[in-house]
C-alpha cells in the first residue's frame, strides 16, 4: 500500500540512467548488457529539428542490429511487423480461406481485435488497408496505419527499453492497450509499438491509507491490460465493484482512465479518474516512478483525465474499491412505426423533462435513436436504464412518469425491470457486447451541460436538435448521467463532466465505396452541420476524448477546457522532445499525420506542423 514500487530492477535502473544521460556522449554499457554502441549512442539522431519523425528509407531509421538489440533488452518479447487479422483473406504466406471466414465472422467483436497486437477497433482510423474482403476490400492488404514493431510488454522494463529507443532514434512510439479507441489512438505508421495488454495482475487491498486526501478504505491495484470483465469479477469476489465503462473490454487501467471514463456507477461516484489513488508510470525520461498525491504529483493530476500515450505509459492503476450493492435495471425500446412520427416524438419530448431528476437519483441510462433510411422508421432503445442501489419500487417511481405518458401516447413498451442482487450481476445480464471496426462511421459527442435542461424552452431546443440529428439519418447513442466527484478530487478530467447531464453521440456514415474526397467531405460536412447545431445549443461545454471525432474543432477547449492552458505546460516539462503522441492529444496540435489518402487516420509519417 503505497509501496514504493519506483526502484525497479537491476536492469531498470541500468536504463534509466543512460537514458537520462546526454545521448551525445557515447555510453559504454556492461557487456552482460549487450546494449551495443548502435542503439545508444552512433545512430541516435537527437534531430529535434528534423521535421518528421524517423522512418524506413531514412538515414536515421535503426539498423537490424538496433532492432535485434531491442528485442534482447526486452527479453525477446519485440513482434517485427506482427501480421493483421486479415492477412488470411490476402495472397501470400498467410493466406487461409478456412481462417478468412472466421475473420470475417467475427470481425465485429472486440474479442477478435484486442488479442492481435496491432488491431484497433476502428479500421476508419487505420486507413482501411486490411479487412475481410467481403467486409470491405482494401485489394491487398498492407499495414497502412499500422505500427511496424510491438514490445509485447509484461514488465516495466520493457516499457522503458521501449521508451529509451524511441526516443533516442527519433522512431514515432505508440501505446497499444486494448485498441477500444474511437479515435483508433493506439496506432500510427510504422510506428514502434508498446503493447500493454499483458500487465494483467489484480491485487486487493483491503486497506489503503493516503493521509494527503484522507482516503482510507479499500482498493484494487491493478495492472493496466487489466480489462472490464476481469475487474468486476475480482471486485465482486470481494464484495466490491469499482468504477469502470459498460463496455466489458473496455482497457479500464489503460486510455480509459487516464481519458477521464464514464460508468454505470458515474452518477453516484464520479469518473473514473475520480477513483485513481496511485499509478506506476514510465515517463518519457525512461524513469519508472510512482506517481500519487505526494509524488510525482503534476504527473498524477495530468494522468487523470489528461488522456492516454501523452505524460507517460502507466504500467498499474490502484483505485478505490466501493460497495457491490444490489442494482435494479430495465430494458424497453419502441418505435415510430405504429404510432406515427409526431407520436413518436412527442415521447422522446416527454422523456427529456426527466433527465435532471434521473441523474440526480443516481442513475444511468443508455439509450439510442436510431433512424431508418430506407423505411423512414426511427426505433428508440433504453438499453438499459441501470439504477444501481435501488430497489425495484424506487426503479419503478423513477420511471413510472415517464411510462404512464407512454401509455397515454398510446405507447406501450411493457418495460423488463429486473432487481439483482449486485452490481456484477446487474452490469452483466445489462450490457450486450457492442459491435466494433465498422467501416463507415464516426462518432462525434457533446457533454450537455445541467443549463441545457432547466427551462421548457431549453429543453423543447435540446429536443428539436436530437430530432433534427436523426432526421439527418444520424445514429445517436445517449448516456443520461451526471460526473460530480463526491470526493473532490483535483484532476485534469474535463470540467465539461461536472455539468453533465446528457451526454450525446451522434454518427456520421458515409457510402464505404466513396473516394477520400467524398468521405471526407460527408465528415465535414457532419462537424460544420450536425455538431456544430450541438456546439451552437451549449456553448463552453465538451466532448470526450475517447469517444470522439478526429476533425472536432479546437479539442484543447473540447476535451479539456479550462484545464488545457495548466495540461500544455505539464506536457511540455515533462516530454519536451515529444517522444508520446497521440492524435488530438495534448500539445498534439505542433505535428500531423500526412496521411497518404487526406482523411483523418494513422496511414502516413507524423510530421511537424509547419508554421
Ligand atoms: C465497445 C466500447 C465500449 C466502450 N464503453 C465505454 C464506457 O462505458 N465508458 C467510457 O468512458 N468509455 C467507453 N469506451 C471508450 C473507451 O474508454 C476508450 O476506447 C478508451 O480509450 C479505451 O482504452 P483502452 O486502453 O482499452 O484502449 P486503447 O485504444 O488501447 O488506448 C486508448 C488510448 O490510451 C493510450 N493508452 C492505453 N494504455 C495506456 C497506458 N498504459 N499508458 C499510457 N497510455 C495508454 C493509447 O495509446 C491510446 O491513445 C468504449 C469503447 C468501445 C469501443
Ligand atoms: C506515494 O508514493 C510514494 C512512493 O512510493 C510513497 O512513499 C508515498 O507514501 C505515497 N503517498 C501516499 C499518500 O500514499
Ligand atoms: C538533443 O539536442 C537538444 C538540442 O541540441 C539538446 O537540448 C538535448 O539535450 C539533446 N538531448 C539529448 C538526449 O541528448
Ligand atoms: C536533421 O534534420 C534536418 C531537417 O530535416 C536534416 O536536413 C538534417 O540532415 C538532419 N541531420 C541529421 C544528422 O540527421
Ligand atoms: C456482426 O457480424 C455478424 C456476422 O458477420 C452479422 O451477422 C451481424 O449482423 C453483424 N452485426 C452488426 C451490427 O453489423
Ligand atoms: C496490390 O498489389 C498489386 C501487386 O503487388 C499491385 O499491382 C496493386 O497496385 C496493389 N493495389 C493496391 C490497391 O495497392
Ligand atoms: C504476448 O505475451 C503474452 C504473455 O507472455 C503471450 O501469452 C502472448 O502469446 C504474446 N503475444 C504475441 C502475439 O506474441
Ligand atoms: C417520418 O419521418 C421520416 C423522415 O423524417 C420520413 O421519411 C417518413 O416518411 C415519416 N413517416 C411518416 C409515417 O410520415
Ligand atoms: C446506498 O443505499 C443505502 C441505503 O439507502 C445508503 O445508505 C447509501 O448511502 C447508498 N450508497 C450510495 C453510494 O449512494
Ligand atoms: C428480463 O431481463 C432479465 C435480465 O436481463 C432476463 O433474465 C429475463 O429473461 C427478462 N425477462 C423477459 C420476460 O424478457
Ligand atoms: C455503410 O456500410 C454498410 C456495410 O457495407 C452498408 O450496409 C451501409 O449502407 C453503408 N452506409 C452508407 C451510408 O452507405
Ligand atoms: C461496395 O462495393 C462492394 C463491391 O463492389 C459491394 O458488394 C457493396 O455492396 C458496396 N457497398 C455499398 C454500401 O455500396
């Protein structure tokens, strides 16, 4: 508890202080070591000038011998261009129908995508160079977005021989955890990658004390590979839950976290980050340090909320642990179909009157509107309403209003309302596994804040805005929550959370089979229309982070607000040769992706923004 845990090992500190050495001056490292003069000191460019990162064909780019020493410092855990799912739909070595269709079969779960080391979840944000082809053909299948090398990480060490290398040759680095991103973060060209999905340790502890905030009570330290699924097992089997998304693989410990991370349980105890009591942290210097309400503490408050692969690559997370209670959920969903669209949307009206009061109760609703082009036919879904630590009756009372004005709609949604005896058992009969890697869409949000709810007319507005999105044939997923932290915790998580009541996902689709200036032009089109009415209605408000677009305009404001001026002075002391990037990450805005179609995705060098 509160161990310090920043010590490392024999060879971590061996690295640690090379690192920290001017890499100007040639280090002679102990021959148990191998390190090699070529990966420490004769190729090691230190162009800080130069204007794109390092890549194959340049001078700079590492020899052989600088890969295969890495691969030794890393216990022999480097990947040399680990192949991507559907390489077995392609001709050449790899090529196995059998196995293409087993591919394609499962390309939608995110079960398929996070055991491969380089798969992200969004093939928009790869630059669609390898799927199934009979989910898109991309022709051949090359690596596009893809990194080129992957440290399959189960050590800090090798976390910092990975940082080390990259940032004394100048190659781009990447953080791979999960690949749940919506923003596909966990990739980039030819990139040297440090997969962090094998961290999987979950240790309990019934005691942890920080006399700095006060906190006394139970926690679980966890490794970051650590997903959804697995930590509320654990928890439950303690007689806990802790703070996590819906989504059961969600990378909790990973860019979840450190994104801020919305939950079932954020109406009653805050965001994720709210929870972090201490973090173990390789920085961009190659130290591994624990970073907690005493030490390392700019670092600490950056990494809660400030977003992934920017200040440093965690290696564990230790949060608060809170009661598993008994949770009450409800399912219904109804549509346009019977009762007409003026009915129809008179009760997706009727609903907006009870945001405020639900989210104050508590609790968390997830719901959708989802249009039908084709039959003109729009379909509502409240997937689920979670009420956790409520009864049945006061799931009941909470919703009842809403349903008797269904019902004199001539509505009848017959609501399954189920009491269960945890929250483990609630979250998992709740929340279906979601479809993932679709091929034309992109998702967009706003945090509307409290004010957008407090008046008839801010609401009869708020509404006129959902309805118009979707009859824009826009895909709109809901979370009707609030993020107030009981514990008021000083962080970077986006101030947007704290007056949150709706927080809105609208989609862009667009023809897969469009040229890049189509497509690109259906996504501006979305950010100058659909979302700038969003933007327009709530002035000052966000987005998050990890479930955004690319294209959102002035992110720094959007994902941090009033916090981003105090995040680009942390970003810039603690890495200042940029050696963590991720698109639309802080201080992101000094380079780009050159992508090679134009669109918005990790298929091209990462470049110096000139100006
Ligand atoms: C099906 C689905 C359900 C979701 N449900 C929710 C939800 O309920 N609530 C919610 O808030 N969000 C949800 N999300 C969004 C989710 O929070 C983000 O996708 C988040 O980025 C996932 O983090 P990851 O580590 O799993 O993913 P990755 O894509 O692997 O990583 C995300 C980012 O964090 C960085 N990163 C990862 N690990 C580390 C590390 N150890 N150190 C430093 N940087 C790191 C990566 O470089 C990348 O930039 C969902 C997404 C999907 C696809
Ligand atoms: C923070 O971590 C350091 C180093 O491990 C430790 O000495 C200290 O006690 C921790 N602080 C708190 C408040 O737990
Ligand atoms: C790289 O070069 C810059 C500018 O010359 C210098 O400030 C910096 O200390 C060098 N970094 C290392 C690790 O040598
Ligand atoms: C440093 O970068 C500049 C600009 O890209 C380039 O002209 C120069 O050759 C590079 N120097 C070295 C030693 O790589
Ligand atoms: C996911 O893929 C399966 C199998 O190809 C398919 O039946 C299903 O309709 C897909 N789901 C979605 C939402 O695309
Ligand atoms: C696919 O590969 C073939 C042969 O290598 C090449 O001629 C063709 O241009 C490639 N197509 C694309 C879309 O890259
Ligand atoms: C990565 O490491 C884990 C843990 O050692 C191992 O189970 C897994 O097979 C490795 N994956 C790859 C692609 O090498
Ligand atoms: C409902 O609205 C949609 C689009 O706004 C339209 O296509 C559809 O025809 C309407 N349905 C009816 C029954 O009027
Ligand atoms: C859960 O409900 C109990 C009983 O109503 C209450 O005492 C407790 O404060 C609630 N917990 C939270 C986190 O709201
Ligand atoms: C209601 O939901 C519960 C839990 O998800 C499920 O077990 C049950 O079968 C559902 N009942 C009906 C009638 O659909
Ligand atoms: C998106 O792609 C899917 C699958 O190819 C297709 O069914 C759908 O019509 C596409 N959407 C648009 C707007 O073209
Ligand atoms: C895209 O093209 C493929 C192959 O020609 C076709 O099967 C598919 O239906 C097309 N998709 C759309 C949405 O037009």
């Amino acid at each position: 508890m509160g161990r310090q845990q920043g010590n490392g090992s024999k060879p971590a500190r061996l690295l640690a202080l090379l690192a920290t050495s001017a890499i100007a001056t040639p280090i002679i490292s102990p021959a148990s070591w191998d390190v090699g003069s070529l990966f420490l000191s004769k190729t090691a460019p230190n162009n800080t000038s130069s204007r794109c990162k390092v890549y194959p064909g340049d001078q700079n780019w590492p020899s052989d011998e600088a890969w295969a020493n890495l691969n030794k410092l890393v216990d022999n855990r480097l990947l040399d261009r680990p192949e991507p799912l559907a390489s077995v739909c392609y001709n050449g070595p790899l090529y196995d129908a059998e196995e293409c269709v087993k591919v394609t079969a499962h390309w939608n779960e995110s079960y398929s995508h996070f055991d491969n080391a380089v798969e992200m979840m969004s093939p928009v944000a790869q630059g669609m160079t390898c799927l199934p082809p009979n989910i898109f053909d991309s022709s051949n299948c090359t690596r596009g977005g893809f990194p080129m090398y992957v440290i399959n990480a189960t050590k800090p060490e090798h976390v910092q021989m990975g940082v080390n290398f990259a940032r004394n040759t100048g190659v781009r680095l990447v953080v791979k955890n999960t690949g749940h991103d919506f923003l596909g973060k966990s990739g980039g060209k030819d990139a040297l990658s440090i997969w962090t999905r094998y961290f999987k340790d979950i240790e309990y502890i019934e005691e942890y004390v920080d006399a700095k905030t006060g906190y006394s009570g139970p926690a679980f330290k966890a490794g970051v590979g650590v997903q959804a699924f697995e930590i509320y097992k654990a928890a439950h089997e303690k007689g806990h839950s802790v703070v996590g998304g819906e989504g059961e693989t969600v990378g909790i410990f990973g860019g979840y976290i450190q994104g801020g991370g919305h939950s079932p349980l954020t109406s009653l105890y805050g965001t994720g980050a709210d929870q972090v009591l201490s973090m173990e942290v390789v920085t961009a210097d190659g130290d591994y340090v624990t970073a907690n309400s005493t030490s390392n503490t700019e670092l600490f408050w950056a990494m809660r909320g400030g977003g992934g692969s920017t200040f440093g690559i965690a290696t564990s997370v230790t949060v608060k642990a809170h009661p598993d209670f008994p949770t009450t959920a409800s399912r219904f969903s109804f549509t346009s179909e019977k009762v007409g669209n003026e009915t129809f949307w008179a009760a997706i009206r009727d609903y907006v009157d009870y945001f405020i009061p639900n989210a104050d109760a508590g609790t968390y609703a997830y719901w959708t509107l989802i249009p039908n082009v084709w039959t003109g036919i729009f379909s509502f879904g409240m997937s689920p309403f979670f009420a956790p630590n409520k009864t049945l009756e006061e799931t009941q009372a909470l919703l009842q209003p809403w349903l008797t004005r269904l019902e004199e709609l001539g509505i009848n949604v017959n609501p399954n309302i189920t009491h269960f005896n945890s929250y483990y058992e609630a979250w998992r009969s709740s929340f279906p596994l979601e479809t993932v890697g679709k091929i034309n869409a992109t998702t967009a949000s706003r945090m509307f804040p409290r004010c957008n709810f407090e008046t008839k007319e801010k609401r009869d507005e708020l509404f006129q805005n959902l309805r118009q999105s979707s009859e824009n044939n826009r895909v709109q997923v809901h979370f009707n929550i609030k993020a107030v932290d009981p514990a008021n915790s000083d962080n970077a998580v986006n101030p947007a959370w704290r007056e949150n009541i709706l927080f809105a996902q609208q989609a862009v689709r667009w023809n897969p089979n469009g040229t890049a200036a189509e497509t690109l032009k259906a996504r501006q089109e979305f950010q100058r229309g659909d979302m700038q009415r969003w933007r327009d209605i709530s002035p000052g408000a966000g987005s998050y982070l990890a479930e955004a677009d690319r294209l959102e305009p002035n992110f720094g404001q959007a994902f941090w607000g009033d916090k981003y001026p105090r995040l680009l002075e942390i970003k810039a002391k603690l890495d200042p040769h940029d050696v963590f990037f991720a698109t639309t990450s802080v201080g992101s805005e000094r380079w780009k992706v050159e992508s090679v179609d134009g669109l918005p995705n990790e298929n091209g060098k990462l470049c110096r923004v000139e100006n």
